[in-house]
C-alpha cells in the first residue's frame, strides 16, 4: 500500500481548506475498494518555498528601462545536478482556468461516486492565486457550468456565484470615425440566456469548488518542463527552480523544482501555452490542421456614473478605429454595479507593422458610442491577452500518449460567437471523463485517451466550430472588412456551415506581417489622461510583479543579431505590438543602428503577442517564477 502521508506543508504556498487536506490519505474509508489502485508517491525533505505573496507586497514602479540588482552567485555549484522532489498522482492538470478547473471537478465527482477517495488529482496554476491571470470579455453561455455544477446560480445554494449579470439586450454597431450605423448581429451573437461575469472572478470561484471537491491546488507553482518516460509518453511536469539569478546562477536562496508525475497529464495552458508548443511540436500534432492564427484582446473595467448604466447591455462593434485590412471588434458589456467591461480584439494578422492594437483601443473609447458611457467614471482595471482564432481548420490532434489538450491551449474559441468559456468548460469535462475510463481500463503502463478524440467529434463543440468555420476566413478576400461581412451574413443565415468547402486561413500571423517601407506610418494621439491613457499607467492597474533578477523569461537567444533582423525591416514592431510596455529600442550612437533592443521583463503580463507577432520567430514565451505576472482584479 502506499503511503499515507501527504506533500509536506513547506510545499503549499496558501493554506487548503481542511477538506482538501483530509482526502490526502491512502486508505479506503467504509472499507469499499477502490477503483484504482493508490497512487504511490515520495515524499522528500525540502525547504520552505518562498511565497509568491512577499513579492507582490512590495510596491514598486513600471519604467521603460531596466533596473537591474543582482545578488551574488555562487558559480561553481551546478544546480542542474541537484535532484529534484517528486509526488506521483493520478492526474496532474496544468493551469487553473475554466477548462483544467472543469476537468479537474469533473473528476473528482467520477471518483466520489465510484467511491474512490484516494484518487489524486492535482492542478498547478502559475499565478499566485486562481483566477489572477485570467481575462476574458466576458459574457458566457451555461451550458456547460449548468452541466458541472447545476446549482452554480440557485438561490438556495449558500456557495453559489453571486456575480452574474444577466444580458438583458444586444447591439451591434458599424463605427466610422464620428457616427455608428445599427446593422444586424448573427444569430450566434444572440445572448439571450447568458450571463455578463467577470471570468476573474468566475475562475476564482470555480477554484473553491475544484478543493472542495478535493482537488489538490497549488497555486503559484509554474509547470516549465514536460518529462517524458522511456518510451516517448508524457510522464507529468517539472516546475521551475526559484532563486535563479539573471546569468543563470544559484543564488543563496536557491530552490530546485518539483517533479509531478501522473498517469495522464492535461494540458490547459490557455492560449498558446509555452508547454503545449513543446507537445504538439513533439508528437506532430498539427500534422492534419492548419497554422493556429490569433487575435489580442485589450480589456477595462470601468465605475461609471449611474445614469449612464443599463445592466445587462451588450455592445459589439465593428469598424473605427482598425483599418479595413484588420480583422477585430469592440464591446462593451455593463454589469454588477456600475460596472462596464470595454475592450478591442485585432487579430495579429494586421499587415502593418506601425499598428498598435494598444493605441487603436485607446483611440476607440474617444468615439462617441464609448466615450458617451465611459466619460465621467474611473478606470479600475486593465490587462491583454491573446486569444485563439483558427477555429474548426486549426484544431490539432488533442489527444496524445500519456496526455490531452484542453480548452483554449487546443483552440476551441468560437470567433463568431465571441465566446470560449463554455467550450473550453465542456473540452476539460469530455477529457476527464475519457480520463476516468481509460484510468480504470489499464491498470498499468501508458495511458492514451483515444475515446476523448471521439467525445470531441461528438460533441457540441465540434458542431459549433464546424458551422462557423468559414466566417473569420473569410475576412481575407480581397473585399477585406466588407467582404467578411457580406460573405459571414450569408453563412449566418442561410448557409449555415452546411457548404461543402473549407475556406483557408492563408498562414500565420507572423507571416501577415509587411515591412515597414510598404505600409503607411500611424501617429496615435497623445491620451488624455481621462479616456485614454500612456501603457505604463495602465500596466500599473495589472498588478503585475516579477523579481528582476532572474533569467528573462522573454527568451531571445542574442539581442544584438536580434535588433539587426527586425529593426530595418520593422522599425520597432515589437513595442507596437506589445500592450505592456516590454519591448522598446533605446537611441544609442554607439550601435550601428543608432538603436538598442531592450527587454523590460518585470512590465510583461503573460499575453504571449510577441511569441506568435514577432517576424522572425526569435522570442520565446517561458513562464517566469510561479506566483509572479498579473495580478487581475475583475477582469
């Protein structure tokens, strides 16, 4: 039998309640006999981790140019060498968003009702609590939480989620330069039935039901390498040392990662997760799909004045500010308590490297449909991301030996309908059931969850996406902005996906991308203080916090060589595309390009833009110590 006791207190970085706690134990209550056999695991002295929350009470400043204060190191111990602890489990989930969170209830529920009380399943999330890195507009459709946890809304549910806003109506606007034209949404557009939330606080919520459950969640421990057993299945991950000088040397408070190994490991990094790349490059998992293609979400929240608050109201807009080659949209959503949700999508294929999705949102909320609302009120919150837009034409093989893709990490946003929630919700449920079965077929060896491939392709999901699959595509016609119109009200509502072809997403992102000598030079307007704002006032409302000596977790291999490919083609793109402030070129006339590339690390929020824009493919996303990034409040 294996051991009783459980991963040592040092290793929690926040207490769990007692009733995670309590479902440590290896021995079967009432004696029923387990469905599986426990999970053996070795547990190892260690030392205290240091708690992501110390770092996050440090006030600090953002600034355009690095500070750098390094500790000594100690350059002849090789810390590579020193073995790491490691815990085995059933399950390990990686990342603590609405689809590892779903899988992770929905497999606790399968094992409380086989009586199973030893089954472990783990999730580590690498922000420093559930729920901080998470961003989303977001007006959700139940479907799937009204599956997983029926009662989420019941009045007489004492720990039901309090902060669901019902949509009460819809717009949908054309916007030129000073006027808005109403034209028809898409039936997918439709949200009546849904819900405005904070997915923050959604996530957050979802979160304390996953312990309650009996998940094991461990924030603040960031998953940094897949490990592999001998015959090439994944055996779980490694989290990243902490204590890492900048040169890549221990320094005195050095701690070495933590190895989870599992039976099936899933993948729910969000979109383009620095692990799931590792995945599906590994096992060819795109071998049947085209290139993944993305957009870049920029969100607010706002208190407004209450006289201009309609609760429940749902905005979309089209149009002004992007050009007519750039494919996005803009919302508004009013919720809770005078409280409106603002933001701009631009998906990355925009061709013109003077763009700046930052400087077209802010440009945004001073045309009148948004400065009407918003005018007045106080900014509270700001925060990026990227977000998947392939749709059905870019979904990969999500299944593979020893694991499985889950919600947005495998791309199952649905563009037209503006939402993903719910199938990413549904994509981490399909998963843990397929997980369950197949646990409880193979007692031994390593697993592949062949039935989950099949659940997908049965699924509403796949319905969904099929049908609107040729809509996004379809703004790449020579009609641009016009045409995808014209062509995504056809299929809306008469086609219906039904037509026997498949329309092309023609590359990747990067790929779009033109030179700066073919594209006209945009000069945003200086912001104003009040709607609009300069990056590093809204970078200040993230939260976000990284220690500065430690390796940059924004890999470029050289700067010099780096600054020579993309500075006279691009003429500084990356702190264009950037919505944090991170990338800039210092004037410096020492260099023969008169400019400097810099990294500002400690200003990134884990939006990944520069990974999936940057031309030449030469940065590379990793995560940074655990608990550190954003820190979002109501996003």
């Amino acid at each position: 039998m294996a051991s009783s006791h459980c991963i040592s207190a040092p290793l929690v970085r926040r207490a769990l309640p007692a009733s995670t706690r309590t479902l440590h134990h290896h021995a079967a209550r009432d004696g029923k006999a387990a469905l599986f056999p426990p999970a053996r695991r070795r547990c190892l002295q260690q030392q205290p981790r240091r708690s992501p929350w110390s770092s996050l009470q440090q006030s600090r400043s953002f600034s355009l140019t690095s500070i750098r204060r390094l500790a000594e190191v100690d350059d002849s111990f090789d810390f590579r060498q020193q073995e790491r602890e490691s815990d085995e489990v059933d399950v390990c989930i990686v990342g603590g968003g609405p689809a590892g969170l779903s899988a992770a209830i929905r497999l606790k529920q399968l094992a409380t009702e086989a009586g199973n009380e030893d089954f472990r399943v783990l999730l580590l999330e690498k922000a420093g609590e559930i729920g901080a890195h998470i961003l989303s507009g977001a007006v959700i459709e139940p479907s799937a939480i009204d599956e997983l946890l029926p009662n989420w809304l019941a009045e007489d549910n004492p720990d039901r989620f309090d902060n669901a806003t019902p949509a009460t109506g819809d717009k949908m606007r054309f916007l030129t330069k000073g006027s808005s034209i109403p034209i028809p949404a898409p039936p997918q557009m439709n949200n009546h039935g849904n819900y405005i939330v904070s997915l923050n606080q959604l996530t957050k919520w979802l979160g304390e039901r996953a312990e309650e459950a009996g998940v094991e969640v461990y924030p603040g421990f960031a998953a940094s390498e897949v490990l592999y057993k001998s015959d090439g299945s994944v055996q779980g991950v490694a989290t990243n040392d902490l204590g890492v000088s900048r040169s890549g040397k221990a320094k005195p408070n050095f701690e070495r990662g933590m190895e989870f190994h599992a039976r099936i490991t899933l993948f729910a990094e969000g979109c383009h997760g620095s692990l799931t790349k590792q995945v599906i490059k590994k096992f060819d998992l795109r071998r049947d799909s085209e290139a993944q293609t993305y957009g870049l979400g920029l969100k607010e929240v706002w208190e407004v004045q209450p006289e201009k608050f309609q609760k429940g109201q749902v905005v979309h807009s089209m149009g002004y500010p992007l050009p007519a080659d750039t494919y996005g949209g803009g919302w508004m959503y009013h919720f809770g308590d005078n409280l409106v949700s603002i933001g701009l999508v631009v998906g990355l294929d925009y061709p013109n490297p003077w763009l700046s999705p930052y400087g077209e949102f802010q440009k945004m909320k001073h045309h009148p449909l948004y400065k009407s609302v918003i005018e007045g009120g106080k900014c509270i919150s700001y925060g990026a991301r990227a977000l998947n837009e392939g749709g059905f034409q870019s979904i990969p093989k999500c299944s593979f030996p020893g694991g499985a893709l889950i919600g947005d990490t495998a791309g199952f946003l649905n563009v037209p309908k503006i939402k993903g929630t719910h199938t990413a919700m549904r994509s981490g449920m399909l998963a843990a059931e397929s997980t369950w079965s197949a646990l409880a077929d193979t007692a031994e060896g390593s697993v592949f969850l062949y039935s989950y491939e099949d659940a997908l392709r049965e699924s509403s999901i796949w319905k969904e996406l099929k049908q609107v699959r040729n809509m996004r595509p379809s703004f790449h016609s020579p009609l641009k902005l016009y045409g995808g119109i014209l062509y995504s009200g056809l299929e809306a509502y008469f086609l219906k996906g039904k037509v026997p072809w498949t329309l092309k997403h023609g590359g990747t992102d990067h790929a779009a991308t033109k030179t700066a000598d073919q594209c006209k030079k945009i000069e945003y307007p200086k912001p104003d203080g009040k709607i609009s704002f300069d990056i590093l006032t809204s970078v200040s409302r993230t939260g976000t916090n990284h220690e500065e000596d430690q390796p940059i977790h924004l890999q470029v291999k050289d700067w010099e060589a780096h600054a020579q490919k993309e500075w006279p083609k691009y003429k500084g793109i990356e702190n264009r595309f950037c919505p944090a402030g991170v990338y800039e070129y210092v004037e410096d006339g020492e260099k023969s390009l008169g400019v400097r590339f810099q990294i500002n690390a400690q200003n990134c929020i884990h939006c990944k833009t520069c990974d999936i824009k940057v031309p030449d493919q030469d940065i590379n996303w990793v995560t940074p110590q655990g608990g550190e990034g954003p820190k979002y409040v109501m996003t």
